[in-house]
C-alpha cells in the first residue's frame, strides 16, 4: 500500500525539480536531471548490456543510493519521460537529443520501465535480459539487485523468531540465528543491547550460531549516547 504513496511524493518531487515550482533555479535543474536521464538511454547500448549495469555503475562507482534509471523509473517512467522530451523541443535542455523511440513505445510503455522480474532493458538486444548467474551469487543468500525486479527482501525474509523494533531475531534455514539490527545508523541503545545478549543466549540454547547482520550499508555506528546519557547523569 505504500509504493503508489511513494511514487506518487517521487513524481512530485520530479515535477518541483523539472518544472521549478515557480523559482527560477527549477530551468537549470531540470535540465541537467534532464540531460542525465537523456545521455541514459541514448547511449545505454554503447555503455552497459543492459539498464541494469548502469545503475550498478552509478551505485558502486558514484555512491548513489539509486541509480538514473532506478529514480526514473520510480517516480513515473512515462510522466518523466513526458517532461523532458518537452524540455527537449523547448530548447530549454542542455541538449535537444530525442529520446530513444524505444523509451515511449514498445515493452519499455508497457511495463512501466526498464526493470522488470523478468530482466532489464537491453538496448542493442531490444529485449529484458535477465541478470547474469555467476558463481559468486550462489554464496550471496540476497545478491545485488535494482527497483522493479522483484528480488527478495532480506527485511521480510525467513521466519522471525522476534521482533521488539531496534532488533530483528529471525532464520532463514532454522539452524543458524540472524539479528538485525534496526535502530536509526543501527546505534546500540540500552534495548539493542539487551535485544542481542537475548539473541545470545537462545542461540547458543537452540541454534548452531548466531550472525549480526542487517542489509543496510552501515554495520554499526557504535553507542546511541543519546539513550546512554541517563546513566551518565
């Protein structure tokens, strides 16, 4: 129930950004947004095999925490695609390049964007292509994936064993414990640290181990001093 939520505060915050919400700087900004989502798709066969390298590309090698086509795709593909086309034919984009015909027609219009369960768009193919299989990926329990594939979801995944909101406790194969930690920058607090001396003791009860691990970039960092500060006082 919350992605149309989500989309629809994403198109919105593309259409303040591309149109300007009545400031001057909004030109400006919408076509280097523009300009960036344009070169994309233009290029994309000559950069990438498929959508899916390129937003890859922009995690791993710029930082974004979504890359160009991720975004796009998010906010509305057909809506964004829709505005700077018209910005194009305005002349008020750093480049008049047209989008590629396969950007408004085709399987592209049709599912809503260039990531699909079934693959990403592949330019020079003109089919979804499915992500390679390496080997590598069969040690990865929830290897790398882009909005709108579908992959599963390390935070709803396995059975939950509990759950008191700072910390996750769940399995995935009921042999070894998995805590989550889901506090804000994962900060130990006094109740995460109770949380995990609870994981503990009932993994060494009743599993073979016990993994502290959560699928967000940061492991830890380190004492809520906030939470601690009472016991300081």
């Amino acid at each position: 129930a919350a992605l149309p939520v989500r989309v629809s505060m994403l198109t919105a915050y593309c259409r303040k950004l591309c149109r300007g919400g009545g400031r001057p700087q909004g030109p400006f900004r919408g076509a280097i947004l523009g300009d960036g989502w344009r070169d994309g798709a233009a290029k994309r066969a000559d950069m990438a095999e498929s959508a899916r390298g390129m937003d890859f590309a922009m995690r791993w090698g710029v930082g974004m925490k979504q890359g160009p086509f991720e975004h796009w795709e998010e906010a509305g593909w057909a809506q964004v695609a829709k505005w700077v086309q018209e910005d194009s034919d305005a002349g008020k984009a750093l480049s008049t390049a047209p989008l590629p015909k396969w950007v408004f027609e085709g399987p592209v219009a049709q599912a809503g964007g260039v990531h699909t369960p079934e693959g990403s768009w592949s330019a020079s193919q003109s089919k979804f292509v499915p992500q390679r299989k390496l080997p590598v990926h069969d040690r990865q329990l929830f290897p790398e994936s882009v909005l709108g594939a579908n992959a599963a979801d390390a935070n709803t995944a396995g059975t939950t064993i509990s759950d008191e909101g700072d910390v996750r406790v769940w399995t995935l194969d009921g042999e070894v414990l998995i805590a989550s930690i889901q506090s804000k920058m994962h900060a130990i607090s006094p109740d995460v640290a109770e949380a995990l001396g609870a994981a503990v003791d009932l993994a060494e009860a009743e599993y073979k181990g016990l993994v502290i691990w959560s699928p967000d970039e940061v492991f830890s960092v380190g004492a809520d001093l906030q939470a601690m500060l009472p016991a300081f006082v």
